[in-house]
C-alpha cells in the first residue's frame, strides 16, 4: 500500500479521494464555529470517510490562558496527537465545514510542532460533499494511540515582546487578517473590552482576499495578494482576532512560497486589550 508525501500545503478533494487507501494517512476534521455562530449551527455529525476530529477550541488550545486559542504545549500536543493515532510517519489531511477557515489553524499546529507532512483540503468538506465523494457519521475515534513525537519550532510563533520589536524593524512585515473596518478602528471589536484599531506600522490583507467561494486562490493570485505588501521584507509575522485566520495568511504565504513566516499567537484578543501596548487607528 502506497505512502502519502505532501510537497505543497493544500491538497485537492480529488487527489484526496484519489489516495484515501494510503497507509499513512489520517484525515483529521477541524472544524471550528465561525465568530457568532454555534456547534447547533453547523452539521458536524456528517465528516470524510475516515475522519477523526481535531478539537482546536477544547483540546489544542490552552484552557488555562486569558486569551482564546492559545497554543497548547509541545507534550500535551504529543499526548492528544497520539490518542488519534498519529504517527510521525503520518501523512496528516485536515478540513473544515466552512471552506478553508480553521484548518489552517491545525495545519500551523502540527508545522509548529515540526510535523511537515501535513496539507489542507482546498475547500473542505464543501468540495468534498460536491464532488460526492464518500462521508459517514462522525464518530469519535477509537482505534490504537500514535507514537508521535513533537520537535517544538519556536521560529513560527511570535509573541507581543516579539511584535513590538518588530514594529520598528524594516525587514519585518506585520500582517493583519481582520477585515479591514476593524483594522482601521471604525467597526467594533466582536470581543467586549477591546481597544479598535491596528498594531503600528502594519498592514492589512483580510483573509477572504485569499479565499474565493470554499477554496483558496490559485498561487499565481495569492502571490499577487502578498507581492505589493511584502516588498523587500525578509520575514512575516501574521495577526488576526485570536490566532485563526492568521493562520489562513500564512498558509497562502507558504503556497506562495514566502519564508520565515510566524504567527502572533495573542493577535488582537492580546493586544488590544494590554493598554501598555501602542495601537493605530
């Protein structure tokens, strides 16, 4: 039986279905409610053949900090990995009922965690359900623990010490996933208590500029996106609500093929609410 090995972070629902028999593979659902939504709102009792459920906001995500989707780490991801059966050998898929929402969360995870064997389904279960391909009911995964092993990279994530130094450094590029009223301070943050605006000196690229429908842009056209920000800059740190779709800027980055990419794990939720901290409007 075949073995899967990624050489780009997003996969197609057809090259998907193409390989659902390959021995490494683990299909991993990592849905998330959207910002005013709900579980009730979404279908998540239907998934990919196969899939094991990837719990971003319960499980990898810290439960003891303030601030919501803080990274969990390195051994409790390693313990949590291991109890859906992953391996360092597995060839990991993971998708989202939205599109491409909060997949790429997942997938900076297991990147974070030095597990590079890992691709997005380009436009999720929507693509999936489309192309009708076959799903089953969601049960809980029960089959034998993985023997993963996390290899914590530090480089791919920032915190608001490595910001602030950033915000006077010229080679850096801070970039902004929000939609560009709350990055100019004229729309409320959804989160009460917040302060509106942006970090200095960055720049806004809200993530549904790099989403058309459920699927990512081509990578010609994502490059086009980030080609006129980036300029000369030789890293990008990546910011957002709460660390979700920062994450969906620094997959279309690493499509693109841009290295030294972070994301700012606190975002807005952090920053906006630590008054020592300079904001823009």
């Amino acid at each position: 039986m075949n073995k899967l090995n990624f050489t780009n972070s997003l996969i197609s629902a057809s090259c998907l279905f193409e390989n659902i028999n390959a021995s490494n593979l683990v299909i991993l659902d990592a849905t998330i409610p959207k910002v005013g939504q709900t579980n009730s709102d979404l279908n998540l009792d239907l998934g990919i053949k196969n899939a094991r459920f990837f719990d971003i906001k319960n499980v990898f995500s810290d439960k003891n900090s303030i601030f919501p989707n803080t990274i969990v780490d390195p051994k409790t991801f390693e313990k949590e990995v291991q109890r859906l059966g992953i391996n360092n050998d597995s060839a990991i898929v993971v998708y989202d009922h939205h599109g491409v929402y909060s997949s790429p969360r997942a997938w900076w995870l297991f990147k974070t965690m030095g597990h590079q064997n890992v691709a997005v389904l380009n436009g999720g279960f929507p693509e999936w359900i489309k192309a009708n391909y076959p799903t089953e009911k969601t049960t809980k995964y029960k089959g034998n623990l993985g023997v993963f092993k996390a290899n914590y990279q530090s480089s791919t994530i920032s915190d608001y010490h490595r910001v602030l130094e950033a915000i006077s450094n010229k080679s850096v590029l801070i970039l902004d996933a929000r939609s560009s009223d709350r990055f100019k301070g004229v729309k409320s943050e959804p989160r009460e208590g917040l302060r509106s605006g942006h970090i200095p000196n960055s720049k806004n690229l809200p993530y549904t500029e790099l989403v058309d429908g459920a699927e990512m842009l081509i990578e010609s056209e994502i490059f086009k996106k980030f080609d006129g920000l980036v300029g000369n800059t030789s890293e990008i740190i990546f910011s957002c609500g709460s660390g979700i779709t920062a994450c969906i800027l620094a997959l279309g980055a690493d499509v693109a093929g841009y290295k030294n990419l972070s994301v700012y794990d606190g975002s807005w939720t952090e920053w906006g609410s630590l008054h020592e901290l300079p904001i823009e409007v």
